[in-house]
C-alpha cells in the first residue's frame, strides 16, 4: 500500500496488514482508494527514513507493465556482495489505443458521407498537411501519455529515486519476410520490380484463392477486413471472385472458410504475423523515453535481451508485470536473484473520460438520440468510484464500483456481478473518476 507523511509527501510503500493497522489505531487517513493510499497523521517527512525504490517499466502496445522495486546489497554464505531485489507494487496498465483507432475510422467515415452526400461541389482537403515535430496519431499518442501518466502517478505516491524502461526495437522488414535479411535485401522488399496484383496472379495461379475459379473477373480481397484491423500488407490480400468476395463480405476467414479446413490452412500458410503491435512500439518508445526524462528522475534503458535473460534465469512467466520486475541489471550468474514478488496486480484499464458527441448516431451516421448537454447528475459523473447501499431487493447490500449515470436519477453501477440499477440517494462518493478502471488479478 501507498503510504503519504504528514505533509504529503510518499513514503516507503507497506504491507496491506500494516496500513490496517495504523487506520484502526486512527494514526492514518485514506487518502485515496484507487490505487489505495494512506496518510499518516503523527509523521512528517523529515522524521522518516526512506530508502526510495526504483520504477521498472515493460511498455507494450496494447498494455504496459509497471513494478516497484527495492533493490539491497546483502552478503551470501561465501561473503560476496549480492543484490536482492523485492517486488513491493506490480500495475498493469491496459490501453484503448485499438479503440480510438477504430472511433477515428467511424469518424473519418461518417465525415466522408456528408461531404459525399451534401457538398458534392466541395473538393476534399489535401492529404500532405503539416504536422508539427513529434506528432503522433491519436491512439499511438495515447499509449505514451497514459504510461506516463501512471508513471507520474506512481512517482508522487512514491519515493521513486530511478527509472528503469525496456527499450525494445523490431525489425519489421525481417519479420515480414519471416527470417533474418542482410545486405541488398533490406533494400528490396516483396514486390520489388512487380506490382501487387501481378504478384499476387503469379502467387495464386491466376484462380480464385476460396474455390479456384479461373478464366472470370478477380478482386484483390483482404483476409483479414479492413474493418476488423486488417491492413494492405502483401500478405493479407489474396485473389478472389466476385461470387466469393461477396459471400466472405467482411467475415474473418476463419470463419468464412470453417467447412473446409485443408483450404483455410492452405491460405494461411502465406499468411503472417501482424506488425501492427510491432510498429506501435518503435513509433512510440522513444517518444515515451522522452516524456519520462521530465519527471525529474533519472531513465535508464535496458534492452529487451536482458530482460528476458533475467525473466528465464529466474523461471519466471511471460507477463507485463514480470518482465517489468526484470528489467535491469541482475547479474544472476553472481548471486543476484528475485526474492519476493506481489502476489496481486492492480489491473489499470484505460476507460476515457466520455465522449463530446451531442447525439448517438445509428450505424449509418444519422443521430438516433440527442445526449444530455452536462455529464454530473445529482451530483455523480460517469465514472466515478461509489458504494451503494441498497435496502431491499433483489440486489439488498452494500456494492462498491463505478457508476454510469443518468439524468433521472437510477444510476446504474458495475459489480463484480453484473450492472445494477441504484437510486442517487444510495450512492456514497469514494473517489471522483480520472478516465480508469480498477481491478485485481493474481500473479
């Protein structure tokens, strides 16, 4: 648990029994309960002694792992000088960057039917417009922000004294091709002298990849929908008739082609990884490496060969938190080791603050319903973190989670068992909502 001194300022984190203690023996506050943290009453700052902990950050493209460590010198049975290092705070972070990618598209889309259906005259603006230095699209540009936010988050609750991040590069044009290149190669990819649709006749034999039909018209098809995150990647088009092209619409091809398994593994043979996750990660890591360098404490990056070099010497699992608890130096082969890990993760979901829309559109762009022009009714906002009393009923009890309001006053609120409906006059306010959602998980 977070602990804050008197003046409020972080103190060495401590076991949840004794944060119980001291707020049953009234010597500390709860100064907040996502994530839960303490406020002493009786000591200031100066009459502490804090060792400070280190930040070690996984960042990934759809989550982020973030661990707090203690790191100690002790002596092992032959007198050396070893390492031990504590897990003291495991986070996973989860992005909506997949989110804001696809509300953009829907945006872009509905745009594209206005000016199409009402302002034919009206000629398109030009795609070369200027973008200043470190621009990054909106849901890349998420994914740093909320890092470092969280990062910032935890410095303040927190004695952090260094910040240690993974710095992980991918080589896409490697990936793409499926093994390692070198020399000429990496200036010549797989349409190099050939276009995408004669490549694709050589590939396919001229017929139609789902029923090998021959001698008829052929569409370029995407395996993988655009509509469902698919790109124009050589290896996510195929050749299709106009029949099949039709019927697949936008179905997954796993499913489209679920009655004939030997075909569907014929196709997906040439089909390969995404590298959506992969260019993610070197578009933004930098820029988060960066941002990190302004909270004042120093960044260290590691690359991901040690970290996962740590994470097998200690047989640990693959997740965010654990390689977050390995990145850095360790030097095993001497000694050092990981004596202690948290034996639960707070789960940070990324929920946004709501949306500036005045209407909910239907599926073709037309509003449906006009939205309430003020988001805090009877005193709540979507999003904030409530406990519910409820006296009778088929939900009689005491429920605790976020709530989504509404302007008659029967809010509903999210439990672990389901949404419920709560009248205003049940709800107690715990904390006022900051765009996420909290959970626990164990390790």
């Amino acid at each position: 648990m977070f602990v804050l001194s008197k003046d409020g300022k972080p103190l060495m984190p401590c076991h949840p029994a004794r944060a119980r203690e001291l707020l049953s023996k009234e010597r500390a506050v709860v100064a907040r309960q996502a994530p839960f943290t303490i406020r002493l009453k009786d000591r200031t700052h100066a009459e502490s002694e804090v060792d400070g902990v280190q930040l070690r950050i996984d960042p990934g493209s759809k989550g982020t792992g973030l661990a707090l460590t203690d790191d100690k010198k002790e002596l092992d049975g032959q007198g050396a000088v070893i390492t031990i290092r504590r897990g003291l705070v495991s986070v996973e972070l989860q992005h909506r960057g997949e989110q804001i990618r696809l509300c953009m598209r829907q945006r872009a889309g509905y745009r594209h039917r206005r000016r199409s259906a009402n302002h034919r005259y009206r000629a398109p603006r030009p795609d070369n417009r200027p973008r200043p230095a470190g621009w990054l699209p909106p849901s890349l540009r998420h994914r740093v922000d909320t890092a470092y936010s969280l990062a910032s988050r935890l410095c303040r609750y927190a004695p952090v004294t260094e910040i240690h991040v993974e710095r992980v590069a991918f080589d896409v044009h490697s990936m793409s091709t499926g093994r390692p290149l070198a020399g000429v190669e990496y200036q010549q990819g797989t349409l190099a002298g050939i276009e995408a649709r004669a490549y694709l006749h050589a590939r396919w034999n001229g017929a139609c990849a789902y029923c090998d039909a021959t001698g008829v018209p052929l569409n370029v098809e995407h395996l993988r929908p655009r509509s469902r995150g698919g790109s124009n990647r050589i290896a996510n088009l195929v050749l299709a008739c106009v029949p099949c092209n039709k019927a697949k619409d936008n179905m997954p091809v796993e499913v489209f082609l679920a009655d004939r398994p030997a075909r569907l593994a014929k196709i997906l043979r040439q089909a390969r990884t995404p590298l959506n996750d992969a260019t993610a990660m070197n578009a933004t890591l930098w820029q988060l490496i960066k941002a990190l360098g302004t909270l004042g404490r120093p960044v260290h990056p590691w690359s991901g060969a040690r970290t996962k070099w740590n994470r097998e010497a200690m047989g640990l699992d693959k997740t965010h938190t654990l390689d977050a608890l390995c990145v850095g130096r360790l030097a095993h082969e001497s000694g050092d080791a990981i004596v202690r890990l948290p034996e639960r993760v707070l789960v940070v979901k990324a929920t946004g603050r709501g949306s500036y829309a005045r209407t909910t559109p239907d599926r073709f762009g037309f509003p449906r319903l006009r939205r309430a022009r003020v988001k805090r009714h009877f005193g709540y906002a979507t999003g904030d973190l409530v406990r519910a009393i409820v006296p009778a009923g088929k939900w009689a009890g005491t429920w605790t989670g976020r709530v989504s309001v509404r302007a008659t006053g029967r809010h509903s609120l999210t439990t672990p068992k389901g949404r419920i409906d709560v009248f205003h006059q049940n709800l107690r306010l715990l904390q006022r909502g900051d765009g996420y959602g909290y959970a626990f998980r164990s390790e």
